[in-house]
C-alpha cells in the first residue's frame, strides 16, 4: 500500500478518535426525569356518606408545584431533576368513594404517566386511608397499576400520613416510604420533602433502590385524639424515629397508627424500616413496634373527655373563657359526614343554655343547602326558617327547623362555598352549603364572630389543631354519635383481624418479627 494512502487513513482514524474523546469529555450525565402523582382522603366506611370525584380538587401537571413550597421555580431540589407532575388531588375526609370517582382519578393519572416514559423515579403522595367501593385496598391497587405503567426500575417514594394504613402490597410496591412524624400533622410538608429528597438523593448518587425493607403488623387501632405528638406516650414514641434514621444504613423508619374508622383487613398499626444494611434496618424496625407495642395501654384522650349529658354543665359552670368542647363523633376532619344533627339539636334545648341568656354561644358547624338559599334571598339581617342536617347522616336525629336572624352571609369558600351565620336566641349556628371543618381563627373573624370573647364554642373536630388549642382557656372532648365515634367499642368491626388493640383482649403476645418486602426489580 503506497505510503500517501497508509498516511491519510492514519489521518483519517486520528480525527475521529480525537473526536471521540472530545465527545466523552464534554458529555454531561442526563438529568433524572421524576414523575409526581397521587390523589389521598382520610374515609370512614362507618359513615354513609360517599366521596365523589369532585371532592378532591384536584390539580394537573405544572398546576401541582404550587402545592409543595420546596420545589417553586427557585427551589433547589427543583433545579436537580426534570419535573413531571401528573395528577394530585386531596379530598376533605368523609365517606367511602365511588368507584366511578377512583377509577376517574386514576385512569387520568395512567394516561399522563404515559405521556414522557421512562422515569427515573416518581414521588407518590398519599394518605393511606382511602376507602373505596368495591376495593379493600385502594393505596395498594394504585400503586400496583402505576407500576405497570412506569416499570418496575423507576424508584417510587411515597409520603403518607402517620393515620393511613400500610398493607403488604403497598409495602412490596414502594422502594421509598415516610410518613409524618407529628399529630397534629404540623409537619406534613416536611415529611413530604423528606420522601422527595430521599428519592433525588438516591437516583443522584446512583445508589438506586434500598436493598431491604421491614416491615411490622402491630395489632393497634386507635383514634388520633388518643394518639397526639403533643403528650406522652406519642410523644416519646415518635422521638424515637429520628435517630433511628441517623445510622449510616437506614434511610428512613415510620409508625403508622392505621385508621379505626374503615372496617378492612389493612387497618392496623405498622412500622416499616428502609435502608442498606440489614441488621441496622432489622434493628430500627423491631425497636418502634416493641416501644409501640409496649405503651398501647398509656395512650389516652389528649384532653378531659366525657359523655355529651356532662359537656355543658361543666362548660356552663367553668369560669374559664373561651370554653372550647369538641363534638367528636361528626368530626369531618377524621370521616364523619359532617351533617348529623344530633349535637346541635340537643344544644339548642339544653336547659343549661336556655337558663344563661348572657352567654355568646357559638356552634360550627352543620351544612343545610335549603337555608343557605333562603338567606341569600333576604339578606344579612333577615328571618330564616329551613331545615338543616342530617341529610346524608340521619342515624340518629333528623333534620333541625332552624329559625333565626342571619347575622352575616361569605360566599367563595373552596370547601363550604357559601356560609351564613345564623342567631337563635343566644345561639350562633354556623349554616353551610357543604361541609367544612373550622380550625382557624379567620374562619370565624371572616364571618363576624369572635371566638376570643365567646363564653362557649362547640366545634365539630376531634383534637384541637394548634391555633384553636391556643386561644382556648378550657376544653373537653364529647363523645357524640357518628362515623368517626370516639368510642371504637361502639363501631360494629366485621372484617378487621383480631385481636386488635383495644377492642379485644390478647391471650399472647403478639409476633412482632420483620416481615422483609421484596424490592420490586
């Protein structure tokens, strides 16, 4: 071969090496794809009432960055990966939902999932409390057709909250799990924070998926309003999980405390560990169910609690003010159909009150559609007469003929979208198109009410929530009826295992051994 050719062929390999290794130089590892979804409801299956789809107003693609502060524009964990929000929604607590509201809800999240395969990972952010007609376990379903869809590589992390329930299915299907650490959930957002920084950190450090996860059954069903982060023994028990987290071979460990008010096989106590070492995640695993296990019988109602008859004589009789009493068993905030007129009916002719006139009483709250359409016909300052309650929930007293003076009338709310403050006698009942929780200050001081200078207040929640709690100068929780009573030896349990904490007593102590979930592959 003539020495010009060997020479241009050296030339000519010479430059796409050179080129080559440029190329390999200058190339930058492409940015991780995270896919968002997730759609959560806290819903009693004691309750009548049924969830549709509408209730979860729910938000599409870009629109689901407003819901987490710490991935806006700016934020860093935003920059780290390519974002792909799909559907998120989050209902008010309340009744079973339709199948036809789940089937919608998931059915659009699929399709959008669809759209920019393959993921890198995928934050999944639930509740854990979802009931579902014609599903025992919706979380789990959910979680096994999302798989489908993105592959069994894509790292999925999953938030929930501390009153949701972890079946085995969901467990297996989840490569990342949390849930919050605090009741009243103060820090929800962090937790949600923390389930999408253990996911960035694990794809960016290539580390991938944890190789063990534990997970423990702790036969325990109780109420949020025994189990609060603010007292003993929640307090201690939830300490414990931190630094727990801290060995260099746990990712992270949760307690789950199930929710009571669903009658499902899924609904007990878990605690799950996730991590890369398998002692230390045996270890943090059976640690929390021991401790959980071992303080079941210290857990009591956050604040004094009685039967409904004792509940306005003591208020009455307190010389502290504003005196708060919660009126539990309707709370929507944990399920209840938020419409049972028992509570109010027996307020309106308690003796008590009646006896007192100077007392400002104030109630929150009772949905009742047909008055709200009369007080928008005649105005702030006008008479009114319609029946309110019980509507959805008519177990245990009917509707109430409610005739007053509106004192104030707000349109636009996103929950009650119409409220109005009705006075009867010394009484000011809070009337609303849809149910709503009051938990805030400006949800009264919006409607011309000032619960600091009320002498009573009666609210359809379980636990105070923090701003309340502050303002109150007295407070007992009432056991009334509803979907969510406080007293779980009233609810007729068919179908969760037994025995179960504190319905049943324990002839033996229970396993309290890891169960090891397969990472999926």
């Amino acid at each position: 071969m003539p020495k010009s050719v060997i020479y241009a062929l050296f030339l000519f390999f010479s430059s796409i090496c050179l080129f080559s290794s440029c190329q390999e130089k200058t190339q930058t590892p492409s940015t991780p794809k995270v896919a968002i979804a997730g759609f959560a409801i806290e819903s009693s299956t004691f309750s009548p009432a049924k969830t549709e789809e509408e209730a979860f107003h729910a938000s599409y693609k870009d629109g689901i960055f407003y819901q987490y502060p710490f991935l806006a524009k700016t934020a860093p964990l935003r920059q780290k990966v390519d974002w792909f929000p799909t559907v998120r929604g989050h209902a008010l607590p309340g009744g079973i939902v339709t199948k036809e509201a789940y089937e919608s809800l998931l059915g659009k999240t699929l399709k959008l999932l669809k759209e920019n395969l393959p993921y890198d990972g995928l934050f999944l952010d639930i509740h854990g409390a979802m009931s579902v007609e014609g599903l025992d376990d919706p979380e789990g379903d959910m979680i096994t057709r999302i798989r489908e869809v993105v592959g069994k590589e894509t790292i999925i992390s999953t938030s929930m909250d501390l009153h949701g329930n972890v079946s085995k299915r969901l467990a297996a299907a989840t490569d990342l799990m949390t849930c919050y650490r605090m009741a009243p959930h103060e820090d929800a957002m962090e937790s949600k924070k923390r389930a999408v920084t253990n996911l960035v950190d694990r794809i960016a450090s290539g580390k991938g998926k944890p190789k063990y996860k534990a997970w423990i059954k702790v036969p325990i069903l109780l109420p949020g309003e025994k189990t609060s982060t603010r007292v003993e023994p929640g307090k201690s028990l939830y300490a414990k999980v931190q630094p727990l987290t801290e060995q260099a071979g746990v990712i992270d460990a949760a307690i789950w405390m199930g929710y009571p008010w669903a009658d499902e096989p899924r609904n007990h106590g878990v605690v799950m560990a996730i991590g890369d070492d398998k002692t230390q995640v045996a270890d943090a695993a059976e640690t929390l169910a021991k401790a959980f296990w071992a303080a079941k019988d210290d857990f009591e109602f956050i604040a004094p609690t009685v039967d409904w008859v004792e509940s306005i004589p003591a208020a009455v009789k307190s010389d502290k003010r504003p005196f708060f009493i919660s009126d539990m068993g309707d709370n929507p905030t944990a399920g209840g159909a938020g419409d049972v007129s028992w509570t109010l009916t027996e307020i309106l002719k308690d003796k008590n009150l009646a006896a007192n006139p100077d007392l400002e009483v104030i109630y929150a709250s009772i949905p009742g559609p047909q008055l709200i359409a009369e007080a928008l016909k005649v105005g702030k300052g006008g008479q009114v007469s319609a029946p309110v309650g019980a509507a959805v929930d008519d177990r245990y007293a009917p509707p109430i003929q409610l005739t007053g003076t509106v004192e104030s009338i707000k349109e636009g709310d996103k929950n009650a979208e119409v409220e109005v403050v009705v006075k009867v006698n010394n009484i000011h009942v809070i009337v609303t198109k849809k149910r709503k929780p009051y938990h805030y200050e400006k949800d009264f001081t919006e409607l011309g009410l000032d619960i600091r200078t009320a002498d009573i207040v009666f609210v359809k929640i379980g636990y105070l929530v923090p701003e309340l709690y502050d303002i109150q100068k007295g407070w007992l929780m009432a056991l009334t009826p509803g979907g969510v009573d406080q007293d779980l030896h009233r609810l007729d349990y068919k179908r969760i295992q037994r025995p179960m904490f504190p319905v049943d007593a324990f002839s033996a102590e229970p396993d309290l051994g890891v169960k090891w979930m397969s990472v999926v592959e």
